[in-house]
C-alpha cells in the first residue's frame, strides 16, 4: 500500500552555508567542471573501424573539403542538407522503388513533405537483408528461458501473417492494434503490416486496458492481436482483453496470442497459431511513397487523450538506420538489447536494428528478476554488443553498490545505450568504474514526437561525465533563452530550426494540423519546440536539464528540476525524488518528494542535509521548501516520473486522463503526504 503519512515540514528549511562556498547567485549547476577530463575516448584504430568515420570520408568528398572534426561534419548536415540526405541514403543502403523527384517540398514546417516521388517498403529493408540461417530474434521472457527465430524462419511467418491480413480485407491505410508483450509475435505483425502498407499501432498489456481503450479507441483499427495474459516477476497476469475487444467497435477480426503453454482456458478468439499455421506464406511488398503512415505512437498527459502520432515509414526507416549506424555502430552480426515493451517508442528504435542485419534481443521479462543482475547477466549470456536501457535502471544498479564486471565478462559489449530521462554524472561514472572501461556509453535523447533522437552518441569522440555527445546528423539543434536566442553555457528550451523526416506526417484526426501545431509551433512560430531544457556545452556536448514545462519559478527565476535531482545524487539517502511548484498567489514554493531506501528516516537531520546539498550544489533558490517521504512517484507508462501530475495535484487541479499515469495510487500518497486535499475527479483518485 501506498504510504499515506502526513510527514509534517516543521517550519520552511533554511539553507546553511557551511563550507563557504555557496554558489554565485542565479547561477544553475554544471554536469562536470569545465575541462574535466573524459571519462573515455576511442582509440584512433577503433575509432577508423567505425561506420561514422567511413561516412565522414565520404560526405568530405561530396562536400569538396574535409568534415573530420565532428563539429564540421554537423554544421554540413545541418546547411546542405540536400546534399546530406540523399548520401544518407546511398550511405546507409536505403533503396527506393521509384526515385524521389526532390529531397523536400517546399512546405514549412509541419507541412513539409520528404522525398516526393519516391517509393519503398519499410519491412522489405528489415526482412530481405539478413541470410536465412542467420538468427534475426532472440526473444527472452519473464523466467530468462529464450527462443530464437532467424531471419528465414521470420521471413516464412511475416509472410504467413501477411496473408492473414489479406484475407481479414486488410488494405493500405487500414488500422492494425497490438495488445501484446514484447515477443516475437508483435515484430511480426508490425512487419505483415507494413509489407502491405496497413497502419500498425501497439500497447503494452503491462499499461492495462483503460489506458490502451483511450488510444485504440481514437484510430478506429480493423483488426486487434490480443494477449490473453503477461508474466511479471514470476507470476503470471491475465489481461482485460475481452473488456478491450468490447470496446472497439470498429474491430472486425481478433486474433489471440496466447501467453503460457501450462493449459488456461484461452480467449474465446481464433488464436494465433491456427490464423498463421492456415495461411499459405505471401511475402510481398507494396512500394509506398515515403511518407506513408507507417505507425501511430502515442504521447502521454495529464489532461486530455493521448496525442495520435502518426509516423511516416521512410522517415522512420532513414532516421534509426542513421541512428543505428553512425552513431551507434551498429552493423551485421551486432546482437541488440534494449529495455523496453510495445508501449514505448523504443520498440519501434529497437525492431528497425534488422534493417541492419544485427540481431535484436527482445525482453519481456521484469528488471530485477529472477536477481538484481539478471539483465546483465543475460547480456553476458547472449554475447550482447549493444545495450540499451533506461537511466532509472543504471540509477537503481548504482545505488545498490551493483558491479556486472564482476558477475559478467561482457567481453563483446562495445556500447551502452541510456535513455528515459537524464543520466546523471554519477550514472556515467559507474558505468566506467564498474560495467566496463572500454566502452562506449550512449546516452541518447529524443522523443515518440519524431521516434528517433535529437541528440546522440558518437563512437568516434570522447565521453564526457553527463553529457550527450552531440546532436545527430541533420539536426539543426539549440537552446534558446527567453529572448528566443540561442545561447551556451546555460540552460535553455530544446528547439530543432529546420524540418526532420521523422517528425510526424501528422497527428490522427487532426483536421488542419491545428493540434499538430499548437503542440510544437505555438511557441516559436516554425521553429519546433520540444519542451525539454538542454544546455549547450564548451566541449561540444549536451546536458538536459529536464522538461520545460516542469519548470520551477520561485521568486521569479526558472529552475529545471534536472538540477535539483543531480544535486541529490550526492545523498546516498535518496533512491528518486520530484520536485513540484506549491502556488500560491504570489510565489511559488519548491515541494519536494523523496523515496528513501528502507531504514532510512525523513528527519530533521536528514532534511537539513538535503537542503545544504541542494545549495552547495545549485543556488539558494533551488532549495526546497518542504520535503515529504512517499514510496513510490508517479509515472508514465514507459517508466517516466509524472512532475506535472504531482503539480495539478498538490494545487488542487483536476485531472481527467488518470490512464496516462500506469500507477495514479501515488497521487493520492502525494497528497496525503503533503497534507492537501486531492482534486475531485469523477471516481476520484485510486488509493
């Protein structure tokens, strides 16, 4: 249960300057000291062997002069781009049906149109790329027990689910849903689907059946692949697939995929085995023109329905290939894992690896189980060359004193791939002093809005302690102050100047792109804004500071919560914390939420510590001025901490969307633990 206990301030704290060496006044804290050393750099022989540096050889001969340093080779991204895009293509092996007319309309953002003229398949480039025996899948459920599928057998079922479609009445355009684990079944049908051009959206069963009705329900799908069940921490959870089905009227075939083999009564539904096993193998692919809907992903908020993205599939394909090759090296027989589920746009990032005819682990297991350094030792296990996982997991590995070069050899891993939320300086610290030394640590940062990354690693440069290396080719990224300028050395809003193919063809049912634009371009007329603050750093680097719209404002000066979180990394106390804006009319008071390991205890000593490291670290403003222990936070369904819930709640706002939060119990111990009453919504807040 929830713990509900009022924790009480006692009076506001008052920040102590017991060292001297309080910062300058307004001044935001930085990732690492200027001219810190790197925590890694490649060696020049690995750094020759990689694909970003064979890229770099060549977009210096289009470009006539040398793009070697990294900065070069951007900035000509950025102003040639149609120069850069179509060697892009050639580059990375993406080969149209029909050529492209031009690289981009001459639309502005977000009517901009890419490559008019041509066409492709998106599942094509994923499926006809990798040799028969080669394997294409390793799936791992919740027991760690794997089976594998290569890209032959892949190929024959894709086909075998293709068909299926077919004879459903499938057409292009056609909506497709996914109720299912992260298994192979789900790889496949995104695949049959995008072999014929049906549109294909996916939830995990782990979000639960309310919040996937919010999304299906507002696209209207033809045909629903449901799971029965999912298996979480050993035991097994049967899903609401039935209350799923009843709630989609315009759902005309339901296909089960069952989810253990141990003789539970399955769904009333015809199951999958039976629809495949029938279906006589038909792998053919439609060319469709470049910005064909591919996928529709979904954006999570406290207010409202979930957002409808709709992704177009050559700018999806472009984008991970460029993703994946040059700033992750990653190439044939590399073995890909990231943390994820179906819920969560790094499925998508993680399935487009078979484009590259790496292999792709998919683990639909649970972080911390059977043992805490499971998915390490699975990695180990499967010869992983690629990891990926959130910046909460290495957090948590951190905090327990966890060391996987001790339990695993890892000797094939050359990259570490963190993503979510900020990693902080410590989290890139341990996972050189006790993962691995040679290795490159990725830490990445996009967004579902364009499925795909604004800033990323590159294996050919060094690494510094909390920051991304740079931003990814072709993005024109910038901080831009209050004055609409950008600046360096501060924190600044997270703005992309010139259009991308991965940003969405368009939301669904969005009649003259009017929420399209009043999501990203209300601020800074054709300018996309991303509501993230970054800062620009002297080594080329990027540091995020968090989301803009959970900006603090006391007194007046803006505050990224990021800083205030990097402070308490240096509080051994503190497992996770969120920090919200108390109104009242006016100022605004910083709240802070603390979950604690266990034994340790919220008192007055405790809570003066807190506040002097939050002012050693930052500015005297960034201080709380209420601290409360709670148990768990709020979060999103792919894991992300909910600032703006815990705002309208401690301010007494209501809430309408309470299925876009995966466990909306916490609010109610948020107020409870602040002693505020909890906004009246129709049914109220869970307890």
């Amino acid at each position: 249960m929830p713990d509900r206990r009022h924790i009480p301030p006692d009076e506001p704290l008052r920040p102590l300057d017991t060292n001297g060496d309080r910062p300058a006044a307004g001044r935001g804290p930085r990732a690492g000291a200027p001219g810190a050393p790197a925590l890694w750099t490649p060696s020049p022989e690995r750094a020759a062997k990689t694909a970003m540096a064979a890229f770099r050889a060549a977009a210096s001969r289009v470009a006539g002069a040398s793009l070697e340093e990294p900065a070069a080779l951007h900035r000509w991204s950025v102003e040639h781009a149609s120069r850069f895009w179509p060697l892009l293509c050639d580059h990375v092996g993406l080969r149209f049906v029909d050529p492209p007319t031009e690289v981009t309309s001459d639309d502005p953002m977000p009517r901009t149109r890419w490559f008019p003229g041509a066409t492709l398949n998106y599942a094509q480039h994923l499926l006809e790329r990798g040799a028969d025996e080669a394997t294409a899948i390793v799936a791992v459920d919740d027991d760690h027990r794997t089976r594998s599928l290569t890209f032959g057998a892949l190929r024959e079922l894709v086909g075998r689910a293709a068909a299926a479609l077919d004879g459903f009445g499938v057409s292009p355009g056609d909506r497709v849903a996914a109720y299912l684990s992260n298994d192979v079944e789900a790889v496949v049908v995104l695949l049959a689907c995008a072999s014929r051009g049906a549109v294909f959206t996916s939830c995990s069963p782990t979000m639960g059946v309310e919040a996937t009705i919010d999304r299906f329900a507002q696209v209207d799908p033809k045909v629903l692949f449901v799971t029965d069940g999912y298996r979480s921490g050993g035991k097994h959870q049967r899903s609401d697939a039935e209350k799923l089905v009843t709630a989609l009227p315009t759902v005309e075939h339901v296909v089960c995929v069952p989810s253990r083999d141990d003789g539970d009564a399955a769904l009333p539904f015809p199951s999958w085995e039976d629809v495949t096993r029938s279906a006589e193998p038909a792998l053919r692919f439609v060319p469709l023109p470049f910005d064909h809907p591919l996928y529709i992903l979904y954006t999570s908020g406290t207010t409202g329905l979930p957002k409808c993205i709709v992704h177009r599939a050559g700018g999806a394909l472009l984008t991970h290939l460029k993703e994946h090759r040059l700033h992750c090296d990653i190439g044939e027989g590399d073995v890909v894992l990231y943390q994820t589920n179906t819920g969560w746009m790094m499925w998508n990032w993680l399935v487009s690896a078979l484009a590259s005819r790496a292999t792709i682990v998919l683990f639909g297991g649970t972080l911390f189980h059977p043992s805490r350094d499971a998915l390490w030792r699975l990695a180990d296990r499967l010869g992983v060359t690629h990891f990926g996982t959130s910046a909460t997991h290495i957090h948590s590995c951190q905090r327990i004193g966890m060391q996987p070069r001790e339990i695993a050899g890892l000797v094939p891993l050359r990259c570490v791939m963190s993503t979510g939320s900020p990693l902080s300086p410590e989290g890139f610290q341990w996972v050189y002093s006790s993962v691995k030394d040679d290795v490159h640590l990725a830490s990445i940062s996009g967004g579902t809005d364009i499925v795909g990354c604004f800033m990323m690693g590159d294996p050919t440069r060094p690494v510094y302690a909390g920051q991304i290396q740079g931003p990814a080719l072709g993005v024109d990224l910038a901080a831009y102050d209050e004055a609409s300028a950008p600046v360096t050395g501060e924190p600044g809003e997270l703005v992309c100047r010139r259009p991308l193919p991965s940003m969405p063809r368009c939301f669904w049912d969005d009649d003259g792109d009017a929420r399209y634009v009043e999501s990203y371009f209300s601020r800074y007329p054709g300018v996309w804004r991303h509501g993230d603050r970054i800062e620009m750093t002297p080594e080329g680097g990027i540091v995020v500071w968090g989301r803009s719209d959970a900006t603090l404002k006391p007194g007046g000066v803006r505050i990224g919560t990021g800083e205030i979180y990097r402070a308490l990394e240096h509080v051994p106390e503190v497992v996770e914390a969120l920090a919200a804006g108390k109104e009242d009319r006016h100022d605004v008071a910083i709240w802070l939420f603390v979950v604690l390991k266990p034994g340790a205890t919220l008192d007055r000593e405790l809570r003066q510590r807190l506040s002097n490291v939050v002012l050693k670290r930052t500015t005297a403003q960034h201080v709380p001025r209420s601290v409360f222990h709670v148990r768990d936070l709020p979060r999103t369904h792919s894991g992300k901490v909910m600032e703006l819930a815990a705002t309208h709640v401690i301010n007494g706002r209501e809430l309408d969307n309470l299925s876009a939060i995966a466990n909306p119990e916490t609010l109610t111990a948020l107020a409870a633990a602040a002693g505020v009453t909890p906004p009246r919504r129709q049914g109220g807040i869970p307890s």
